[in-house]
C-alpha cells in the first residue's frame, strides 16, 4: 500500500518537499542574519535597536510566514488531497482498486494515513528548522515592540493548517468525484479558513486594553508586559465609540494634532498578555484539528457509501 | 469562425468560464459599490490585488494547464484531431475563443481597478504600479500561455497545473524584484539628499561619504507609465513565444 501511495502521488509529494526544503534552508539563513544583527547590537550600541537595522528582512519575513508558508501547507490540500479520491472515480480505477484484497475504507485508511503522516513530517520538520529564527526574533521584539513577525505557535499552526488542508482536499474529492472541481474547492476553502484563522485567533478570548491619552496615532507598545501579541489597534471618541484612523485623519501629516481637533481623545491597543497567548493561540490550531477529523469521518462516509451503494 | 468547435470550446470550460465570470462581476460590484476609496484604503487594497490576482491564477491553473492534458489522458485527442480540423487548426481556434473571452474579463476587472486604486502606496510596486490595466491583461495573457505550453510539454494535468502555478509565481516575482528597476538606466546622485523629491532610490552604493553612502540610482517617478508599457510588452512577448511553443508542440505530434 506504501509503494502504492508513492506511485501515484511521488510528483505532487517530491515537489511540496523541495518547496516545504528551500523554505526551511531559507529560515535557518535568516536565522544566521538576525543572530549577527542582535550581537552586534549587543556589543556596539546601534542607534534605533536591532529591530530598526532588520526593517526591511522583517517585511519579508513577514510575507514569507504569513503568505508563503500556508501556501506551501495548501498545496498539500490541493495537490494531495484533492485528487486521492476524485482520480479513482474519474479514472473509474476505484473498482479495481477497492474489490481487490482490502475493503475501500481500509485502503482511504491507509492512503490518508501515509500522507496525511507525510505532510505532517514536512510541516513539522519545517516548523523546527524555523525554531532559531522565531528563538532570534523574540530577542529582536525585546520590550514589546510589536515587531514580531510570527505568532509564538507558528509551528503547531503550521502543521494544523497543512492537516486541515489536506483534509479539505480528500472530503471535497469524495463529495465531488471529479479532480479539477475537488481542487478548486479545495482552495477556495483553504483560503477562506485561513482568513477565518487568522482573523479569530487571537479574539475568540476577550483582550485586555491599553488606553493611550492623549490619542496616539504610533502607539509607544513597550508599556505592554513582554511577550503580549497586539490584537487591534484603534481610536476612541469622547463616548467611546471606536474610530479608525482613515476615517478621521488619514491624510493628515500630523495626526497627534489633528486627533483632538477631530475630538478623539483616547487610542487603544486590544492585546492578549505572555501568559495566555500561546494557550489562545493553540486553541486555534486546535479547532482546525477538529475540523479536520470532521471532513476525514465525511470522506471516510462518503467513500463507504459508495462502495454499498454501487 | 467554427461553430461546431465553438460549441465544443464552451461545453468542456464552461464551468471555469462562468467561474472566471461571476467572479469578474463580483470583484466589479465591489469596486463600483465603494464609493470614497480613502476610508477603506484596507479592504480596497485587498480587493485590487486579491481581485484579478485570482482571475489569472484561475485562468492559468484551472483553464489553460488542463487544456491539452485532458485531450492525451483520456484519449479524445485521436478523436478531436482527426475528423475535419486538424490538431493545429483546432488549438487555433480553440486558443482564439477562450483567449479572447479571458482578456475581455480581466479587462474589464482591471479597467475598474484602475479607476479605484488608492494612491497611498509605492509607485514602483504592488499595488500601484501592477494596477495598470494593461499590465493585468499581460499577466493574464502569460498565465494562459504558460499553462498551454507546460500542458502541452508534460501531458498530465496535474503536473502541468502544479508546473504553472510555480512558473508563473517566480517569473512574475522575479521580474518584479530584480528586472522591473533596470528597465531604463538608472539616474545618478551622490546621496539621498541630492535626489529628486519625485524619484524612487533602487540601488544604494555604499563607501566614503555622508552616512556611509557614496552614491544613488534613482529613477524619476515620472517613468512609471513607461516602465509599466515596458512590463506589458515583456509578458506579451513571453505569452507569445509560449503559444508559439504549444502550437509547435502540438504539431510536431499530430495524428495525419
């Protein structure tokens, strides 16, 4: 069943690895980057911290942990997933291969197994090659200064959402049976989870509030205990309702003056402290496990129904 | 104009074009309902980019990457290449409509896109400097030929699928950060105060000078609808010399 498996599925798998490869090389070099800025900040004084010499690496590694990464994990889904079941029924090769010595639950048993173990071996080796870096940035986001480009559980989140993905794909192909519509759903609904992910992760459990006043359009966030992650950002009127800044003065060239004129008084950053934030944040990773147990059990169904049916 | 195999084009893609379609609409509807882009320069800006980003990626993986891949796989193409038209005739033709359909949806999202840009941003990059209608127009032109070629070339959809995808994200990466500054000489200044206010640095040299820098390349701001002419024109050419590919491909094995 293994040899099976890496037959039909060796391309897709062969290309996500190099991908899923030159992304961990890639982590392991900026590693090395941000761990000689931080030296020799510590050694020489540099005039605006580590985090003001690193400006433009942390803006692509920005984009690399939050964009590249989970496209990488969502081709799992739309390359892995997707086809697992909707190629036998387009191929019609799922009569010969589910009457054969193993039942058709057994042989999705094993084929999701295999590379839903493959794809969390990629993930998760990846996730640890990311270890020194994520270890690197903490010390450049000393004092709370929101620079931090990841989550604390960027690994587990990593590995969860290459698992739901994959998930997503082999549901969708058993619910669709046709490859190219199983894949475009696949990624479709990746996306829209993602966003949903990254939208509630950190607000499911009600933040704390600092209050700046006067309003501040450049929150000063070293006065958060160390460690928090910054949830929102925004503006409060004289009642309390919350403005945002584009809506007042966005064009201003001096918005600390243009704010009380405008009668907002009050800025607020919304924030999770240290002490929850990996706890919030490995809740929902943990919801996108669930999920996908969810949509195993719906393949798992659909695949054994067919077999009875036809 | 071959009816039969007009008919034939729309029954095996149109679920992807009327994909391509109701997006078009969509991401239309959403731009013409915002009325003041200044206080929604966010959701805005995820919607220029997100908006005809994912009509090219769809274009690319799901319409052009299948095309001839599905033919060989399941074995239709002894059947489509050898009645009355033959296999150059009918990659012609069947180019010509989708083709034309594709670049009448991306310009009509990136038409609006253009109208609604927010101009809060850097000349020089996303989102800006891609808004461009044309420029859009020659991605998508790109992203279909790539996806023919590759099918063309592997003969297997979800390699050729898999093959586009890449191809298309590390040119159009490449191009955007190494090729795009050097489209023209860059201009000369001894350091960033000399500059002209209206001009974007692309390459610092660093050495004996105030604040380490002993000089800047620039380019004037004012070059960005010929840097963006010059972009169009480069991914056209690429979607020539693809087509051209396919064409060639597809003939050279051609049932006579």
């Amino acid at each position: 069943m293994l040899w099976l498996t890496w037959r039909q599925h060796r391309v897709a798998v062969i290309g996500t690895a190099l991908g899923f490869l030159a992304l961990s090389i890639y982590l392991l070099n900026c590693s090395g980057q941000v761990g000689e800025v931080v030296d020799s900040c510590a050694q020489h004084d540099c005039q605006a911290g580590p985090g003001f010499a690193l400006t433009e690496l942390l803006a692509t590694l920005r984009s690399v942990l939050w964009v590249i990464a989970p496209g990488l994990a969502a081709l799992i889904g739309v390359f892995w997933g997707a086809p697992l079941v909707a190629r036998e029924f387009e191929q019609r090769t799922h009569q010969f291969a589910w009457t054969q010595d193993r039942s058709a639950t057994r042989w999705l048993g094993a084929k999701t197994a295999w590379l839903g173990g493959a794809a969390v071996l990629l993930t998760g080796l990846t996730g640890l090659a990311a270890q020194p870096l994520l270890h690197r940035l903490d010390q450049v986001d000393a004092g709370g200064s929101g620079l931090h480009p990841a989550p604390t559980a960027w690994a587990q989140m990593l590995v969860a959402l290459a698992v739901f993905g994959f998930a997503l794909g082999v549901a969708a192909g058993a619910l669709v049976r046709r490859t190219l519509p199983a894949m475009a759903i696949t990624a479709v609904g990746f996306l829209g989870a993602y966003a949903a992910t990254m939208r509630l992760r950190l607000s499911w459990l009600p933040p704390e509030r600092h209050l700046f006043s006067p309003a501040t359009a450049a929150p000063d966030l070293a006065v958060l205990p160390r460690g928090s992650e910054v949830v929102e950002t925004g503006y409060l009127d004289a009642a309390g309702t919350p403005k945002r800044l584009t809506e007042v003065c966005f064009y201003s060239a001096a918005p600390e003056d243009c704010l009380p004129q405008h009668g907002i008084p009050h800025s607020y950053v919304d924030y999770q402290p240290p002490d929850r934030v990996l706890l919030v944040e490995l809740v929902g990773a943990g919801v996108l496990l669930v999920l996908a147990a969810g949509l195993f059990a719906l393949a798992w169904y659909l695949v054994r129904r067919s077999v009875q049916v036809g | 104009m071959n009816l039969a195999l007009a008919q034939l084009t729309w029954r095996q893609h149109r679920a992807v074009l009327i994909t391509g379609l109701a997006w078009t609409l969509l991401v239309s509807g959403c731009l013409l309902a915002i009325s003041d882009t200044s206080s929604l320069a966010g959701p805005v800006e995820t919607v220029t980019i997100g908006g005809p980003t994912v009509l090219t990626l769809l274009v690319g993986l799901f319409l052009a990457a299948p095309l001839l891949p599905r033919e060989y796989e399941q074995g239709t193409y002894v059947f489509a290449w050898s009645q009355d038209v033959t296999a150059s005739r009918w990659l012609r033709l069947k180019v010509g409509y989708l083709l034309s359909a594709v670049l009448l949806m991306s310009v009509l999202i990136s038409a609006l896109h253009d109208l609604r840009a927010s101009p809060v941003s850097h000349p020089f990059s996303m989102p800006m400097f891609e808004g461009f209608a044309p420029v859009q127009v020659a991605y998508v032109a790109f992203a279909f030929a790539l996806g023919l070629a590759l099918g063309a070339l592997t003969r297997r959809t979800l390699l050729a699928m898999g093959l586009t995808l890449v191809g298309f994200l590390v040119v159009r990466a490449f191009v955007a950060a190494v090729c795009r500054r050097f489209y023209l000489p860059p201009l000369h200044a001894a350091n960033l105060e000399v500059m002209p206010r209206d001009s974007t640095a692309v390459g610092i040299q660093f050495g004996a000078g105030p604040h380490g820098i002993a000089g800047v390349d620039y380019q004037p701001n004012d070059r960005v609808p010929s840097f963006q002419w010059i972009e169009t024109g480069l991914f056209l050419t690429l979607a020539a010399g693809l087509l051209v590919l396919a064409w060639w491909l597809v003939r050279r094995r051609e049932v006579r």
